[in-house]
C-alpha cells in the first residue's frame, strides 16, 4: 500500500511540474523590440542627458511599449498606451526635457509610435 501511495505522490507531482510551463516569446521577437528600444533611446540621447540607470529605465519602457503597442487590439488600446507611455517618460526625463522631445515632432511621434 505504501509503494502505491508513493507512486501517486509523484505521478501527481510531475503532473502539477507539466502544467507550471510557460510559453517564452520567440527569441526574434523579443530581439526586435530590443532593438527598437535601444534605437529609441539613441534617438532621445542628444536631447537628455542620460545616465546609466536613466538609460536603462528608457531601455526598458521602450522596450515595454513596442511590446504592447504590437499586441494592442485596436486603435483605442493603443492611445491608451501611447498615453501611459507619455506619462512614464515624462516622469522619467523631467518636464523640461520631454518639452525639447514633444517639440521635435519627428522625435516625438517616433517615441509613441
């Protein structure tokens, strides 16, 4: 009897390990939104003074928002993104130097976009 109480105990055990797998995204896509990040926070270099950790929190909401604007719904979904990312990178950066970003409209619609 206790060999088959054992038996279960792992048969329920390796069944609960199966069912704790999560599906990663493909390699190539999380690489393209590094790169787009990356190439976002370039973009904003010569406008902010960036240091590392600054550089590493754009990287990183950079990096965020091309993830969710691909995998937005619909157009309200992505105002609503572009908005929050606005918000992050405002607080990020500082008043002053997002007035310099949102008056390079180039510059600018790149970053929400």
């Amino acid at each position: 009897i206790l060999a088959i109480i054992i038996a279960v105990g792992f048969s329920i055990n390796s069944n609960a390990q199966e069912a704790k797998v999560v599906e990663e995204p493909a390699t190539t896509e999380v690489s393209i939104y590094v790169t787009k990040a990356t190439s976002d926070v370039k973009d904003v270099k010569p406008f902010v003074k960036l240091t590392a950790d600054l550089e590493k929190n754009l990287l990183g909401l950079f990096k965020a928002k091309h993830k969710m604007l691909f995998n937005a719904k619909d157009d309200a979904a992505k105002t609503s993104i572009k908005e929050g990312i606005e918000m992050k990178l405002t607080s990020l950066i500082g008043r002053d130097n997002f007035a310099k970003i949102k008056a390079n409209t180039v510059l600018f619609e790149k970053l929400m976009n």
